[in-house]
C-alpha cells in the first residue's frame, strides 16, 4: 500500500477497544501506540470507564475521546440513553457512539427509535461529537437503512456510523452506498464511520474510495469520514514503517 494512502487511513480511524476484559493497563497501552504512530489517529474508542484513563494518557495530543452508550444492545429507554451519555461527557469523552434503537425500527416503533436518538443529542452539549450506529447488518434491508439514515439525519447526528461489529452482520459496502447516498442528499454536512470487520488496509480502502465517489475528495477529513477498527491500526502502522 502506498505510504500517502496508508497515512490518510491512519488519520481517520476510531483506534477502538471495546473488549469485555479491557483493564487500564490495557488502555494505557493502546493509548500509548496512538501517540507513537506515524500519524495519530482521529480518535481513541473505549468503554465508558475507561474515558477518563484514555484521557490522562492522551493529554496534550489532539486525539478525541470516544466512547459507546446504549452498546451494544440498542434499546429504547430515552431516560437510560441521555444518563449514559451526561456520565460519559462528565468523565471526559469528546464524542459519543451511540446505537439506535433498532429493534424498535425493524419492529415498525419508528417513534421510539426517534426518540432514544433525539435524546442522546439533546445530552450532548456544543463541541460533542455524536456518531449513531444504525447496525445495518440488523436492519437488513436497503429501505429500514434509508429510514434509520432519515432518523439521525433529522436529529442532527454528526456521523452515520454503520455497526457496533457485536453482531454476525456488520460493515458491507452496499450498506455504506445506502448511507453516503443520504447524507449527499442532505449536503454532506453529516458524517460517515464505517465499523465492523474493517480489519485490512485494503478493505478500509474501499470504503474511503466510495466516500470520495459519493462526496468528494475535499469532503474527507476526520470531520467527515472515520474508520472504527482495532487490527487494522498496526497494518497500517506497518505499512508506514516500511
């Protein structure tokens, strides 16, 4: 891979750990490689208890926070979805994934999905960084994804992100067409993250060249487009080192 793509993939992946027996020792490690990369990640995603270790070992870098709530599960209670999401601010976390309620969707409860949504952005207060994880591997088909897509799009979400990659299903291209395709029909002001299954320099590729098509080579920047991953940090970083 050439040494300009790899460093503009490594500029806009969401370096994530979201594994069930994460310690602070491992996020200080997985901190630690942020810092030392040839090009610093967007962002660094961790569970909610671990925002503020992320944040001491990030301080002094431009590295974002991110952290998850309503994750994986998606459920429905607006009043357990706006909590999470003041506790994860107060901790320290610069942007939220947050997944949308959608079994709620898929069951035909268009409303409840909305509003689970509406609440996280209400939380999030100005300079938070909200991304809605649709779980398209769920949502199946073409028609629910458009809906879900219309949903953040009408709250005011700043990134469409496409699974929690907890599921059997997650990131496909023909779900990202779908995606990209409704925020170019809202202007691009909104975001993309493609997350779940991302694991080589050359499928995250893929998805960078689609963005481009959709929207622009001067639309992606880390303000428009991330790439949620763990294993493909260290190609990437590999590639570079060459």
């Amino acid at each position: 891979m050439p040494d300009l793509l790899a460093a503009r993939l490594l500029a806009l992946l969401d370096l994530t750990s979201l594994g069930e027996d994460d310690t602070p020792a491992r996020i200080r490690a997985l901190c630690a490689a942020a810092r030392a990369a040839p090009v610093r990640p967007a962002a660094v995603c961790v569970y909610p208890e671990h925002v503020t270790t992320a944040r001491m070992a990030l301080a002094g870098t431009t590295v974002r926070i991110a952290t998850v709530v309503n994750f994986p599960d998606g459920g429905d209670d607006a009043r357990r979805i706006a909590r999470e999401t003041q506790r994860a601010i107060a901790a320290g976390a610069d942007e939220i994934d947050m997944v949308l309620p959608w079994r709620a969707l898929r069951a035909g409860d268009v409303a409840a999905a909305r509003v689970g949504v509406e609440a996280c952005r209400a939380a999030c207060r100005d300079g938070i960084v909200l991304k809605l994880i649709l779980e398209t591997g769920e949502l199946r088909t073409p028609e629910l994804i458009r809906e879900a897509c219309t949903i953040g799009l009408d709250a005011g979400v700043d990134f469409l992100k496409t699974s929690t990659g907890k599921v059997p299903a997650n990131a496909t291209l023909e779900a990202a067409r779908v995606m990209l395709d409704a925020i170019a029909g809202r202007g691009g002001r909104c975001g993309f993250k493609a997350a779940g299954g991302i694991r080589t320099p050359d499928a995250a590729a893929d998805y960078l060249a689609l963005a481009e098509q959709r929207l622009g080579t001067d639309w992606i920047t880390p303000a428009h487009l991330r790439i949620g991953a763990s294993t493909l940090f260290d190609a990437l970083v590999a590639a570079l080192s060459e």
